[in-house]
C-alpha cells in the first residue's frame, strides 16, 4: 500500500544527484547570503528587486534597490558583466526574484535568487534596515 509520497517513485540517485546540483547554480539561500555579508566575504552585487517603498520600508544590508522593471543595459553599466547578481523580493509568495532573474539572464548576466526573500530572511532571525524617506 502506497502514500502519496511513495506513489510515484523518487528519481534514481543519478538523477535527483544532477536535479539538486543544478538548482545551486540558480539558488542561494538566505543563511549563505547573511554568511559572505557578516563575513565581508561578498563576491557579489545584492539587488532588492521589490519597489523602492518597500526597499526604504526595510531591506538586508549591503543592498541595493533595483526593481525588476527597471533593469536595462544603462541600469547596469556600472556593475561588471561577469558579476554574480543575487536577487531577491518579499519571499515565497513574490515572484520578482523570477521577472528579475529572466531580466537579468536575457542581459547576458549571471544571476542566483535568494530564496525566501525577506521573509525567509527574517525567519532566519536577521534584521533589515530601514532608510529615512
């Protein structure tokens, strides 16, 4: 007798092996990203892809706002071409980090989403910061 867990097999180890690895190559998390800015180890440019409101309202530090819709070559010009980009929004429930990450992709850039965004970052136990507007 089967669950709807084991009612489909899982994928030979092979393969989940190639799936888990291939989804590092487009994902960070949120303790990584807290990690290399604790760490002065960033090697990486951190967009903040919400609006800027929201980005005033409270974002992770070292930061930087650039909502997705205003992504362009001009936008960019400042920031290396083979420059890691990390993306992230409001979390789970915001697909931004994707509109970005698909922005920044069809630019010739090199992107990872943070996953969780900033509710993952705040249920990780870190604090935001907050901008005078």
């Amino acid at each position: 007798m089967s669950t709807p867990v084991t009612r489909i097999p899982a994928a030979p180890s092979e393969s989940a092996l190639a799936h888990f690895q291939g989804l590092l190559e487009f994902e960070t998390d949120c303790w990584d990203v807290h990690f290399a800015i604790d760490n002065q180890r960033r090697d990486f440019v951190l967009f903040d892809v919400r609006s800027e409101d929201m980005f005033l309202a409270g974002h992770l530090p070292e930061a930087t706002s650039m909502p997705y819709r205003k992504m362009s070559e001009q936008t960019l010009a400042a920031i290396p071409k083979d420059q890691l980009i990390v993306v992230y929004c409001a979390g789970p429930h915001c697909n931004a980090t994707e509109k970005a990450a698909i922005a920044l992709a069809a630019l010739g850039r090199p992107v990872k989403k943070m996953i969780g965004g900033i509710t993952g970052w705040l249920d990780e136990g870190f604090t935001l910061i907050a901008e005078d507007g």
